[in-house]
C-alpha cells in the first residue's frame, strides 16, 4: 500500500508523470543516489534529466491555464521544480552553472531529440492513464523548448 503526499494538483501531475515513467510507485521515483554526479554524457543519466525536465514541463502547462495569472505560475513552478535538480548533478550550490551545464546540453541536436521524444512519451502515458480511469482529457501543447526559453529569458533578466 502507498500513499502518496503531493501538495496541489501541479505537483500530482509531477509526481504522476514520474511513476508513469516507472511504471511503478516506488521512493523517490526509484532513483539510484549512488549515480550523483549525474553525468550527461551517458544517455542512461540524461534519461533522467529528460524525465525530471517532461515532469515539470506537463506539470507546468496543464496547470497554468487553471491560475489567475498564468504566465507568472508557469514562469515559477518550472523554475521551483527544475532548479532543485541541481542536487542530482554536483550542482546544488551553482544554480548558474546548472542552468548552462543543462542548456547547452539542449543546443545538441541529438540530445534535444531525446527530450522532445521523452514529453511525448509523458504525454501519451498520461492522457492514456487518464483514460483507463474515465477522464477523457486532450493536454494541452506541451513543448518542451518553448517552455525552456521562457524559463531562459527569465535568468537572462535576474541575472
């Protein structure tokens, strides 16, 4: 038996997203510690990073339409969300070097595939999982680099 703690529906999506992944509910997400620093260059690591990035990014446009001022929601939960994964790299005291350690793995073509393959596949198992319990939804778009380019404007301006 599990029971699972999420404080609002954004963070439901996020959690609900990363047990579709699995598969499975398992503490946290069945993550293995022992593999911090992540390493981007091992596409196994990556994996993760790509995952974490879809949780946040289906979180953030599903929920934003739902709040009163949806541009500033999307612009602060991706950030809350993304920014604590510093942790997993080496990085939870370099917010900044997280932040261009990441986005210059997204100006690789071959690895911004795998992202934009990997909120696909989150997209699908969600809208499928919401269908075996009756909920005929249609997610909103989910683009992963636009999401990321606001996100990236918005360091640019707070320095």
């Amino acid at each position: 038996m599990w029971i699972v703690e999420a404080q609002g529906l954004p963070n439901l999506i996020h959690e609900l997203v990363h047990a579709l992944f699995l598969g499975a509910l398992a503490d946290d997400h069945g993550f293995d510690y022992g593999q911090i620093p992540l390493d981007l260059s091992l596409r196994d690591h990556r994996r993760h990073l790509w995952e974490e990035l879809a949780c946040c990014v289906l979180s953030t446009v599903i929920c934003a339409p739902l709040e009163d001022d949806p541009e500033s929601f999307a612009r602060d939960w991706f950030a809350e969300q993304f920014e604590i994964q510093g942790v997993f790299h080496g990085l939870e005291h370099d917010l900044a070097g997280f932040r261009v350690r990441v986005d210059a793995h997204l100006q690789i073509a071959e690895h911004r595939a795998e992202l934009l393959q990997t909120v696909d596949t989150a997209r699908s198992r969600l809208e499928s999982a919401l269908a075996e319990v009756g909920v005929a939804a249609e997610l909103p778009p989910s683009d992963p680099m636009a999401v990321w380019q606001d996100y990236r404007r918005g360091w640019a301006r707070s320095g």
